[in-house]
C-alpha cells in the first residue's frame, strides 16, 4: 500500500480517487484536516475497505511512526501543506511549520522506517515529494520557461516554505541515500479547487453576483494543469522516476490572469445565462498582491522524454470540464463556504480598493 499525505486536499484527494480508479493497491490517507482537508471530497470512497483514512498532523513523528510499523507503506506521496500564497502573506508561521517542520518529521520517520527494510523492499521504497513551479522565482517576459536546473529564487512566504522542503528533500537523499523524487508543477485546476484560488473563487463570485477580485492589471502569467493530469504525472514518477531525480510538470498553458477570467465569464454565459447580462460586468480590478511573481512558465520537456509523460488535457477541455463540474456540484461549494471561508474573504478583500 501506499501512504498518501494531505489526502483530503485539493489535488491530495484527486490523487487519492485517481489512484482508486485506476489500481487496487490500498492508500493510508493522512490528513489533519485544516480549512482546507475536507472529507465529503472524498463521499464516493465512503465504506470501501481501499481507503483508510487517518486524520492527524505531519509533524505528529509518534503517529507516522506508528502509520509506518502498522502499514508497511511501500510508497510515500506527500502533498501536505499551507498551499496558498495570500494566506502566507497574512500568517506566515503555519507556513514554516506544516511545510518545513512536517516535511522534516516525514522524512525522518520515512528514514527509520527504509532502514529496517531489506532487498528489494529497501530497493523499491519511495518518498515523492509535492512542490510547485513557485520555488524557482519570477520570469520575466522573455525569459526562457523554468528547467529543474533553474535556480530557486523563492518571493513569497508560501514558495519560501516549499523551497526549504525541496531542499531538505534533496539533501535526504545526498546525505542518507533515502530514494526520494520531487515534482515541481505549475498551477492546478479542476473538481474539489478550494474556492479561495482564482478558478474557483471566481466561479463561485459570479454565480453569486458578487465582483471578480482581479488583482493589480491582470497581466500575471501562470501555467495552468488540469489536476488528474498532475496525478498521472505522479503516478509516472512513482513507477518509473529515478531516485534522487526532480521532474518539472506543466500543462503548456500559459495565460494571463484576466484572460482565465474572460474565459470563465465566456463559459458561464454560454452554460448558465444571467439575465442581468454577461459575467464580464462582475470584473473589478483591486490593489495587487505583495510581491506578486509576474510570470512562471514550466519547461516539461524532462518528463516526456524521460518518463513518456504529457498532458492528456488541453485547457479548453479541462476549463470546460470545470465549470462544468461546478455548476453541478454547488451543494459542495456552499459546504466549503462556511463561517471560517467567510472570515478569510473578509480578512484578504476588505482591504483592498
Ligand atoms: P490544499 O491546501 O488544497 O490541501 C492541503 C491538504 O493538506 C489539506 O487537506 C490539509 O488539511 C492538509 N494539511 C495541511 N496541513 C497539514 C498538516 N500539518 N498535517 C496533515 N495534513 C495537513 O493544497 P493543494 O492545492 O491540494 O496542494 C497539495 C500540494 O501540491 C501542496 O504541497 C502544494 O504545495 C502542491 N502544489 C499545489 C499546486 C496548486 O496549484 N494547487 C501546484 C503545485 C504544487
Ligand atoms: P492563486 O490561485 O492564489 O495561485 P498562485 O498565487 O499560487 O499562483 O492565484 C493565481 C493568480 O491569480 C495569481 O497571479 C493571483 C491572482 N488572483 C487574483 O487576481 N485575484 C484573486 O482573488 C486571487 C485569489 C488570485
């Protein structure tokens, strides 16, 4: 079986179904279950024996220990984490904790647990570690797309945190010989987004009338992936990566901000009409994130050549296939959209003209 980490997070919990789709092989899901770790993403695995479910911190080492002695995990996926950005501008310090600290304590336990193994348990054992294009810096205009070569020049408190864990990672297996792999991927969309992340967030603000928040001039780049494509990259990691290797997983999509928001307007209109007329007229442009990064481009060459690896989604069908899935699952959206969600938009919006 496999040990799968932040499994009731946004991309933790496509993995997990994925991973149930597609093989028998059980998963330990170990998740503490923050405002963003949300069970009912998780409804459709309800009773099957596959799925256990443990809820619990990664910086808990007696717990993973435990996890270790009881399961046997031949693999470790570790998605666990404080994920977004503007949260870490407001409150740093969970950042360096969950990211930093409990991806320590995973991978000081992962040690133990891969040195009482012997032949080809030993040989097998993998610990792949979650990270995101972020770690690498800015880009400019014309600058060449991030290789697994580019210097880390991490700008916020979010990609700070994960460029530490990328870090203490690499040096796991320079130092020990744990057999460990790390994917950096652009940014994810799809089913189960928490709707404080631009996709979803604007979905959800304009089924609801309420503005579009488009920070500074919209002109920000980033690399989008629909998220099952990012599981069959790990899934591709997991049976044919090299130890010690880190692999760049992007979509080839990249867009500025305002045209995601253009797009998504266009496909409400098309598939849910407001009367008061298009979308577009919710768009509002507000102050600008501190040091925001302007562009992020992934160079994804390493993993098709290496691994046979490419996306099987354009952006045009995932973003469809995603507002789709919004449109009928809002049930899931006003469940999310609790007292703490409204909290957060207060906190990040209300400050900004
Ligand atoms: P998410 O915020 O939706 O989910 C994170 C999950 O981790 C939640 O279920 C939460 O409960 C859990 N968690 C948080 N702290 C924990 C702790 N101390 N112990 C145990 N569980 C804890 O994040 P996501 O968007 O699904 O991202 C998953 C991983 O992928 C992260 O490591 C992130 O850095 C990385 N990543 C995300 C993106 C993206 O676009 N979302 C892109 C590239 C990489
Ligand atoms: P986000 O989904 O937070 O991902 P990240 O910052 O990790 O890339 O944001 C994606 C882009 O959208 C980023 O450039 C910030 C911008 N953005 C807005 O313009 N308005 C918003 O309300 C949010 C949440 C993000």
């Amino acid at each position: 079986m496999i040990l799968v980490t932040g499994g009731a997070g946004f991309i933790g919990a496509n993995f997990v179904l994925d991973w149930l789709r597609t093989s028998d092989e059980p998963v330990v899901n170990l998740d503490a279950l923050t405002y963003a770790g949300n069970l009912e993403n998780l409804a459709s695995l309800q009773g099957d024996p596959r799925h256990i479910f443990v809820q619990g911190d990664i910086c808990d080492r007696a717990l993973i220990d435990r996890l270790f002695a009881e399961h046997r995990p031949r693999a470790i996926v570790h998605f666990a984490a404080e994920s977004h950005v503007d949260r870490s501008i407001h409150g740093p310090g969970d950042f360096v904790r969950t990211n930093v600290n409990g991806t320590f304590t995973l991978l000081e336990a992962a040690r133990g647990h891969w040195m009482s193994l012997e032949g080809e348990a030993k040989g097998g054992f993998r610990f792949h570690h979650v990270s995101t294009d972020e770690v690498y810096g800015s880009l400019g205009p014309n600058d060449p797309a991030f290789t697994e070569t580019k210097t880390y020049e991490p700008n916020s408190p979010y990609s700070a945190s994960k460029a530490a864990s990328d870090h203490l990672v690499r040096a796991w297996h320079h130092t020990y010989g744990l057999p460990v792999t790390t994917s950096n991927c652009s940014n994810n969309y799809g089913p189960y987004h928490f709707p404080e992340k631009l996709i979803p967030l604007m979905i959800a603000n304009a089924l609801a009338g309420k503005p579009l928040p488009v920070y500074g001039d919209g002109m920000q780049i980033r690399d989008w992936l629909f998220v099952t494509d990012h599981c069959s990259a790990i899934r591709a990691i997991l049976a044919k990566g090299t130890p010690g290797e880190v692999y760049n997983v992007g979509g080839w999509n990249e867009k500025p901000n305002i045209e995601i928001v253009n797009t998504l307007c266009a496909l409400l209109d098309e598939l849910k009409p407001d009367p008061a007329g298009s979308y577009r007229r919710l768009i509002t442009y507000v102050t600008d994130r501190p040091g925001h990064d302007r562009r992020y481009a992934i160079d994804a060459r390493k993993i098709e050549r290496e691994l046979g690896w490419r996306p099987a989604e354009t952006f045009d069908t995932g973003i469809r296939k995603t507002v789709e899935w919004y449109l009928a699952n809002q049930n899931w959206v006003a469940h999310v959209q609790s007292g703490a969600y409204r909290d957060w938009v207060e906190k990040n919006y209300a400050g900004r003209e």
